[in-house]
C-alpha cells in the first residue's frame, strides 16, 4: 500500500510541521483539530514556515504554492474517511489520545494505518484501546518538523509487518531517515536528550552556572546546535515534565526525577517559546 492521503489530528507545532512535511511531498492533507481558531493558528505556522524556505531559496514558490493548496483544514473528524494514513499529535495525554483513537477508527477504512506521534506514552498501551492493533504505530517526528531528517517508527507489540513496511516508505518519501524503535519509555532519542535537559536544570537550580553559560557549554563543548536550556524552550517545558514522570513512573529508578526547578517553571506557566518564556523570555 502506498500512502497518497494523510489524516492529521491536531493543528499545534508538531501537527502543522507533518501536515507540512507531507503537503511538500506531494500528499493531500487534511488537518483536524478542535477549534477554527487552532486551525488558523496552525495554518499560519505552515505559512510562515514555507516563506522562509522560499526566501532562503530551500523551496520553489510554486512548491509551496501548491503545498498550502494540498492542506484541507476541518473541525470534522468525518472528514478523515477517506485517508490513507491518520496521524494524531494531539497534546500528550493518555486519556485524550485513546478517546481520538477510538473515535478515528470508527471513520476510517479498515485499511487505513493509525499512528501517533507520541514522544512519550506506550505504542502497545495505545494500540491495545484499538480494535485492530495491528494498523497501529508509533510515528515520531522531531521539531521543527520540516527541519529534522528523523522520525522514529515505533512497532508495538501488536504491529503488523506490513505496517512497518508502509510507514518507513512514506518516511523517506517525506526525505527523512527513519529508525526502527522497539517500543520502550522515551523510545531511543528522548531517552537520551530528555534526561540530558533535566540534568541541565539541576545544574541551574544549584547555581552551577547561569543558564547562558549551561547552554554555551554544551554547544561549544559538544557541538550541539542549540544549548539544554534554549533545546527545552524549544521542545516544551511541559513535554520535557511530561516525559520525565512518564521514566519514573515505567522504569521505577529515581535516576528519573524531575528537577524541581523544571516543575516550578511548568506551575509558572513559563513553558517556553510557546507561551513566550521559558528558561529565556521571547519577543
Ligand atoms: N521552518 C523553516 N525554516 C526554519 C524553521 C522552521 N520551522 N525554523 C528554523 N528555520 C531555519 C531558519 O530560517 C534558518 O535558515 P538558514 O540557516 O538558511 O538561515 C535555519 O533554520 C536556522 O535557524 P535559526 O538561525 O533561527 O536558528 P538555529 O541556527 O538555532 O537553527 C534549529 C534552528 C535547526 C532548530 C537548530 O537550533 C537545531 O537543530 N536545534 C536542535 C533541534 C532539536 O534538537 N530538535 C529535537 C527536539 S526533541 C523533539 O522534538 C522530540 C520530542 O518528543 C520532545
């Protein structure tokens, strides 16, 4: 099966990245989320996204004229009845995401293929809310999604082979590597890059050094392109909370905890670009 249709649920940054993405590739789109106002707002992402790969000679303006003619935005989930694959990249809440689950399967064709773009929760705990587990997969994307050349594909237990198949193929038609992921807390680069950013907080909580010099060190001294901190404000500090409680939780070792810091800044509302302060504070 080849994938010509996506489904995408939920307008927010990683949902109007891959509905992006895939509008690029030559797919047709259709976006979903609750409100004509998070459509707007998503759709003004996608715009403003593609302006700057044009002014920046990455992307032909025909390209994007024709990508943003391929997004269909709605509020109404029946018009995923006739997609080829449903992405959801609703906000990461397990109860939210099985309830849109549920209600995407009832839509779809019993051929079409279910993913998630999860970075924290279960692929097999998801797939087991559906009535046919095996169409379902983790799909991972990284932000900003037309940036980053990953997407993690995620088999749970239940997946089939032949959904495996279809999503690695979709993937490097969207030019992206993908990797095959086992699934398992974090799946392999959360794992990784989650705990480095919480360590960072607990390195600003102790007044070990002022955050500049925190995110200064790990790009001069590692080679990353953009320090902990500033990475945090990127991704969410809420998502970064979110994954964290989700390792103490599935793993049960306290090398997990979140930094108190990290919380405190979640409580503050401080949740980075998003709300226009995080670690740093944002025009
Ligand atoms: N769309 C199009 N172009 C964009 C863009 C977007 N959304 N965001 C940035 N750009 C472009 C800029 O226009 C700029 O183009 P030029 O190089 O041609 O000038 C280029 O990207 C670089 O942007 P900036 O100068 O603004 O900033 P930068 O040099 O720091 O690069 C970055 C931005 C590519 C995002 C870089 O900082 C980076 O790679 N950061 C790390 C990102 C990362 O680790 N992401 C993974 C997060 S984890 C995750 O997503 C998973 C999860 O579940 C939590």
């Amino acid at each position: 099966m080849t994938i010509q249709t996506l489904g995408v649920i939920g307008a927010g940054t990683m949902g109007n990245g891959i509905a992006q993405t895939a509008a690029v590739s030559g797919l047709k789109v259709v976006l979903i989320d609750v409100t004509e106002q998070a459509l707007a707002k998503g759709m003004a992402a996608v715009g403003s996204s593609l302006e700057r790969l044009v002014a920046k000679g990455k992307l032909d303006a025909a390209v994007r004229d024709a990508a943003l003619a391929r997004i269909e935005t709605s509020t109404d989930y029946q018009r995923l009845a006739a997609v080829d694959l449903v992405v959801e990249a609703a906000t990461e809440n397990l109860e939210l995401k099985t309830r849109i689950l549920k209600q995407i399967e009832t839509i779809v064709s019993p051929s079409t293929i279910v993913a998630s773009n999860t970075s924290s929760i279960s692929i097999t705990a998801l797939a087991a809310t559906l009535a046919e587990p095996a169409r379902f997969i983790g799909m991972h994307f990284f932000n900003p999604v037309p940036l980053m050349p990953l997407v993690e594909i995620i088999r749970g237990l239940q997946t089939s082979d032949a959904t495996a198949a279809t999503v690695a193929e979709l993937v490097t038609r969207f030019e992206k590597s993908p990797i095959n992921v086992r699934n398992s807390p974090g799946f392999v680069v959360n794992r990784i890059l989650v705990p480095m950013i919480n360590e960072a907080f607990f390195l600003l909580a102790e007044g070990v050094a002022t955050a500049e010099e925190i995110d200064a060190g790990m790009r001069l001294g590692a080679n990353h392109p953009i320090g902990p901190l500033a990475l945090a404000d990127l991704v969410g500090l809420d998502v970064c909370l979110a994954v964290m409680e989700v390792f103490v939780e599935d793993f049960g070792d306290p090398k997990y905890r979140p930094c108190p810091l990290l919380r405190e800044y979640v409580a503050a509302g401080r949740l980075g670009r998003k709300t226009g302060r995080g670690v740093y504070e944002y025009a």
